[in-house]
C-alpha cells in the first residue's frame, strides 16, 4: 500500500472551536496524516477523541485554525468557500451517522439531490440515481417518502446519494452507530466493495465491528485530538 500517492494530506492541522473564549476547545491538535488513494481507512478512537472533527477537516467540510491540507498535492485549507463547495461536489461523497435525508421528499429525490445545482442535467441524474437504487437493491423504493424507510432502507438511500456525484473518496462518520449487527455487517460490505473498485474510503468509528475488519488497510487512532497511531496493514 505504500506505493500509492497520497488523495488528501494534512500538515500540523489543528481545529479550535471558540478560540479565546472560556469554552474553547481544541478538537484537533497538530494532525499530520496521508490518505493514500485507493484504501479504506478507519479513524479509530472513543467520543470526543477528534475523528469526527479530522474527517469533516479530510472532507473540507471545515477549515482548519491551523496548517495545510493538500488534496491532489494542492492546498486547498484556504481556498474561497465557493471553490470549497465545488470541490465538495466534485470529490467526495458524505454518510452521515443520522444519514440527514430529507423528509417530505421521495427516495429518488433525496439521491438526486446532490446533483442540484450542477452541470448534470435532470436526467443524468434520474439515471445515475435509478441505477444506484437497482444496485442496492431499492429501486422498489424510488417513489417512497423518506419516512416511510427502516433504519437500513435509510442507510442505502444515504449510501447511494453519497456516490450520486461520482466522488473518489467516501467519507463515513460514525455509519454503524445506530445499526445492529445485520445491518452493519450489510454497511461494511457495501463499502468493501466499493473501495475493491477503486473509491477512496474513510470511516470515523468507535465500533469494533467497524476496523476489526481484516478488509481495513489503515488505521488512524486518536486520542484527545491527536493522532497517537498509524497502522497500515
């Protein structure tokens, strides 16, 4: 696995919520890692340890207080919010641990929803997001209010929206949290093939079942914000 180039970089990055006020709190201190392209990688470590905080910093959903994140080898920790969005859109695909799907709109709607506003036209979008229900098995579903899913149904809704937009990366926070072990087994394999076919994944989990899995190519373990270990298998 050491061959591949890294996806996304991180330099001495640090994330400090509240800074200067009596309730600051430093979530990430001083984190220098490389995701190399192609693995699957578990941040691993108890609430609170940061995982979360370093996977929405990998995902540029939020901007480090200090040092560089490079995706591609470019730096990208202080690009505008707009070009942000756009590599959001372009690069990864997000499984929230409440999945965040949107009640009120169909189960194609919530899997097309990424797509809008693109480039992609409406119907490239109906057809990415059909073929992605009929491959997890829930193309049955397609008409169905969100709210009409069990906690599985939702999980492979959230699943195909995350890859609707073609990411290379998929990034999971705390996906098996809320499953029981059927289902979390079903998850875990869902992305093992998924990384066999070429995305980039990344799961921040305190779940045995999670990186206990011998398909796990490294693991990241964290503690008190700081990165305390890497394991590449």
């Amino acid at each position: 696995m050491g061959g591949r180039d890294p996806l996304i970089r991180t330099e001495h990055v640090s994330k400090v919520f509240n800074p200067g006020m009596p309730d600051e709190t430093r979530a990430v201190s001083d984190v220098s890692v490389a995701i190399p392209a192609g693995e699957f990688v578990v941040l691993k470590g108890p609430s609170g340890s940061g995982k979360t905080t370093l996977l929405s910093l990998l995902g540029c959903m939020s901007r480090p207080t200090q040092g560089r994140i490079e995706l591609h080898g470019k730096d990208v920790a202080k690009l505008p919010e707009r070009f942000l969005t756009q590599i959001r859109r372009k690069e990864f695909g997000f499984i929230f641990q409440q999945f965040n799907l949107i009640r009120g709109l169909s189960v194609l709607e919530n899997v097309m929803l990424p797509l809008y506003p693109t480039e992609v036209k409406v119907a490239e979008a109906r057809r990415r997001a059909e073929a992605l229900l009929d491959e997890l098995n829930m193309r049955h579903k397609a008409g169905q209010p969100i709210q009409r899913l069990s906690g599985g149904e939702q999980q492979r809704v959230a699943i195909a929206r995350a890859l609707v937009n073609e990411p290379e990366a998929i990034l999971a926070d705390e996906p098996t949290a809320h499953l029981d072990t059927r289902l979390s087994e079903d998850f875990m394999e869902i992305m093992h093939r998924l990384n066999r076919a070429g995305k980039t994944v990344i799961v921040a989990s305190h779940d045995p079942r999670v990186f206990g899995k011998p398909f796990i190519t490294r693991i990241v373990e964290m503690q008190d914000g700081a990165v305390t270990a890497v394991t590449a298998r």
